[in-house]
C-alpha cells in the first residue's frame, strides 16, 4: 500500500482574511498522477498555491509525507508570471533548482551543473543549454521549467497549466515528458489544467474544484461525459 | 594624451576624486543590475528626495537631542549620512511593502513618497535654519571634494556591497526572478529582500553625499541597461555593467578634465553615448536579422 505524499485535512484557503476554497480534505498517494480541474475562476491556482504554502491556510492543515525542508516539492509556476527582463540562459534556469539544496554562501558547483545538464536531458532540450531562455518558444519553456523543478530533487511536482497557450504538437511534448517521470520515476504529480481532453487521456485520479470547494475522485468517475456537460455543457464534454 | 599621463601618475592632485568616481562608477551599476532587474528605476525619483528629508532630520534631531550644531565637521557628515541612510531605507521598505499589496499605482506611490518627503525637507530645514546652505553642499555631492578620508569610507562601504552581492548572488537572483520559488524552497525572502534593500539604501545614501544624485543614479541605470543589450547571462550582465560604468568614470573624468567640463554631468553624458551607440547598434542588429529571415 503506497503512502500518501501530500494530505489536506479540513482546509480553508483564502486571500487577506476571506476564505476561497473551505473544508477542502484529500489524500494523494506517492507515485499518483493527479489533475487540478475545474471551471475558470473556481480556484484551482489558489489550491495549488495553498498546496505550496504561497498563500495562507486560514484552517485545517496540509500535511507533507515527507520533510519539506529537506526536499521541498518541485513547482512549475505559468511562465507568464516569469520577468524577461533578466538575462538568463536556459541552463542557468534550470541551476536555479539546485539552489534548493544549497545553503547560503555554498557555491553552484560541477555537481550542480552536472545535474542541471541531466534534468534537460530528461525533458528532451540538452541541446539548447546556452540558448538565451527568452528566445524559446512557449513549450520549449516550459519543458525548461519543468527540468528547474527536476533539478531541485523533488518527491512530488505541482504544475500550474503547463500546456496553456502553447501549440498542439508542445503540448503533446509536456504532456509526455511530464506522464514519463511519474511512470518511469514514480513522481508524485499534481497537475493544473483546463484542457480535459489531453488530461482525461493520462491521469487517473481528479481533483475537481468547483463551488468553493474541491473533491478528488477517479477520472472516470469526475471527468464522466455527463458530469462535465453539467459543468461546462456538451462541446466540452465530447472533446 | 598628456592629460591621460598626468591624470595616470601617482601625484596627480585629483587622484582621490578619480579613484572615488571610478569606485562609484564600478559599484553602482553591480547594485543598479538589481534595481533595473527588479524594475525599480521609477523609484530613483523618490529616493534622492527622501535622502535629504533623512539629512535635514538628522540635523534637527542633532538640534534637539544635544544642542546647536556646528555645520562644517565631520561628525556632522556621518550624522547626515546616517540620516540619509535611515530615510532611503526605510523610504524602500514601506514602498516595497506598498507594492506587495498592489491596490495603488506605481506613479501615485512614488509621487506620494516624493511629496512627503519634499514637504518634510523644508519643514525640518525650517526648524534648523543653519541647515539649509550645509544641506546643498551635502547633497550637490561634489566629488572633486573627496578627501582621503571619505574615499577610504566609499572604498570600504561599496567594498563590502560588493561582498555581500556576489557571496548571495543566488539568493538575490532566486528572490528576485521568481518570488514563490523561493518560498516553496524554504528560504527566508524577507531576509534576502530586506538585505538587498539595505544594499541599495547604503549605495544611494553614500553615492548621493559622496558623487550626487545625478551621478548615482546615472550609474545605477544607464551601464545596467547598456548591459542588458548585449549579454544574455546574469554574470555576464552585472560585470559588463560594472565595466561600462568603471569605464564610464574615467572616461567621463578625463573629458572633464581635458575639456574643463563639470565632471558628475561628463561621466553621466559619456554612459549614456554607450548606452545610445549600443542600442542603436542593437536595433541594426535585430533589423538585419529579421531582414535576414524574410
């Protein structure tokens, strides 16, 4: 029986004081492969970010099943969010992972540049180490941000829509990349998304947020063609 | 080219003032990288403003606190300097903590803060009438003053901001680039911000008194983003900009000097051609590329 990596036990989530998301209570097990879905505006971010601690818990708690201090969970942010203002090269992105493990005043080293190397490599983007981050496309990007969040070691990797505004053929590249360190590496992941039709296809478990609140079931069970017609109507329940 | 030689030579009467401006002209631009990256430069603004505010309330604290001061002795400079210190830093700190929660605009902050600050000037000059006359000369930062004992301040101050920014230069880059990151990382970002902004009001409040407003900020913003241009790592840039603006310095010293110009404007004059020849020559680069893919 596998343990769980992360459990949320009653929690409320909010913004200065006033509660988004209540009495939200789950379990996902090491190894899971698990989507964040639901309508738009319903608080998907906000659950992620409460996941990561980014924002306040206003009750209840969020358990870790290892030590996030020693191994924090491995964050793939929208990359908007990301300033292009800063001269960085793809494999300076990624070093930025490793700080995780590095103290103060302790230096970026071999070891750290040799892992950062492995972590592109295992998103298929070795190749492009000293290209200026800045002049990838949407996809090649994100796949770097994924290798940053590898190069940090994580147990479990939270993704926040990391096929938003890239193209059909980048998403299929994320999505493979991301489905292939949980099989192959058993990572834990917890993925936001709105796309169902690329996720009912690689995930088995759901956490469906909806109504100031979130439940987590199987796919088949929450992406049901009749459930998501309820929600978002009958294009998207057959696409 | 004897001007090169005499400026140069170990005697040369203004060697203080030259070594000081290249110091300046070095290390703004390594805090400046920060302040463009961060996008801060809007700030540049206020803070000279609320350094003198800091300057004119330490006087008048002096006033109030001991006694009558006599304007004109040393301890009158450290007590300004530590006015102007105090008000920039905290001027940064209540502005960064404005912009977290984000409900006010950019301008409306920093023309609050600069109004605040001017009002509060002339009130606490007004309190120490001797203070007005000293305050200008503190604050004109005549670098061609700079004796042997501020140049061994500046060297030691901008020598230690120079430590503290390459011993941390991951975690100012890690809290700087992506915030949240750092946060899920377990480490102290207000800690790191906070030292950052202790770096930056240092810099300002030292180079204000020492090299002036104009100069400051001048090389805290035109080397960085002359930088930016033409580099495309984090290492690269900060020490490309510390270059431009070291080079900047004395270029700007010896046209000064040749030309009996006033030195503060030729040094600021001289970073901006830089910034000018290498955007232009930025903008016939991209141009021919994408003319070049057409």
């Amino acid at each position: 029986m596998s343990s769980p990596a992360l459990a949320l036990h009653d929690v409320t989530f909010g913004y200065e004081g006033r509660p988004i998301l209540k009495g939200v209570t789950f379990i996902v097990e090491e190894g899971e492969f698990c989507a964040l879905l639901g309508p738009n505006g319903a608080g998907k971010t906000t659950l992620l970010r409460g996941m990561l601690g980014l924002i306040p818990i206003l009750g209840g708690r969020v358990e870790y099943g290892f030590d996030r201090r020693t191994t924090p969970p491995g964050y793939v942010p929208q990359r908007e969010s990301l300033d292009p203002i800063f001269p960085l090269t793809v494999l300076e992105v990624v070093l930025m992972g490793t700080f995780a493990r590095l103290w103060p005043l302790q230096p970026v080293g071999r070891r750290q540049h040799r892992f950062a190397a492995e972590c592109l490599a295992q998103v298929g983007l070795e190749q492009i180490a000293a290209q200026p981050f800045w002049s990838l496309s949407g996809g090649q990007k994100e796949r770097i941000l994924i290798a940053r969040a590898l190069a940090s070691e994580p147990r479990l990797l939270l993704l926040d829509e990391p096929t938003a505004g890239v193209d059909p053929g980048a998403t299929v590249a994320i999505m493979d990349a991301i489905t292939r360190l949980n099989r192959e590496r058993g990572l834990t992941v917890v993925l936001v998304s709105h796309q169902l039709r690329i996720v009912r296809q690689v995930v088995r478990s759901v956490i469906w947020v909806d109504g100031g609140s979130a439940v987590k079931g199987t796919a088949e069970e929450l992406l049901a063609p009749e459930r998501i017609a309820d929600v978002f109507g009958a294009v998207a329940a057959g696409g | 080219m004897n001007e090169l030689f005499e400026i140069l030579s170990p005697d040369f009467l203004l060697r203080d003032a030259l070594v000081g401006s290249v110091i300046v002209g070095v290390v703004c631009p390594l805090v400046g990288a920060y302040f463009v990256l961060r996008r801060m430069i809007f700030l540049g603004v206020a803070l000279p403003q609320l350094s003198a505010a800091g300057i004119a309330f330490s006087f008048v604290g002096y006033r109030l606190a001991v006694g009558v001061h006599e304007h004109g002795n040393v301890s009158e400079r450290e007590l300004a300097m530590l006015g102007s210190f105090g008000f920039t830093l905290g001027g940064l700190l209540v502005l960064t903590a404005f912009e977290r929660r984000g409900r006010e605009t950019v301008e409306a902050r920093i023309g609050v803060t600069y109004a605040i600050a001017a009002a509060l000037t002339i009130l606490f000059l007004t309190l120490d009438p001797h203070g007005d006359a000293e305050m200008v000369n503190l604050l004109k930062g005549d670098i061609l003053a700079t004796t042997r004992t501020s140049l061994g301040l500046l060297a030691s101050v901008f020598g230690a901001v120079v430590v503290v920014l390459f011993a941390f230069r991951k975690e100012f880059l890690l809290v700087s680039f992506d915030r949240d990151l750092a946060v899920v990382f377990g480490k102290r970002v207000r800690l790191w911000d906070g030292l950052l902004y202790l770096i930056i009001g240092a810099t300002i409040s030292l180079g204000v008194m020492t090299a002036g407003p104009l100069v400051t900020f001048g090389f805290l913003v035109v080397p960085p983003l002359t930088a930016r241009l033409v580099t495309r790592r984090m290492l690269s840039f900060s020490l490309v900009a510390a270059a431009l603006g070291g080079a900047a310095a004395f270029g700007g010293f010896y046209c000064a000097y040749r030309m009996d110009l006033p030195l503060g404007p030729a040094e600021v004059a001289l970073a901006s051609l830089g910034l000018l020849v290498v955007g232009a020559a930025s903008a016939i680069r991209r141009g021919a590329g994408r003319w070049r893919a057409s």
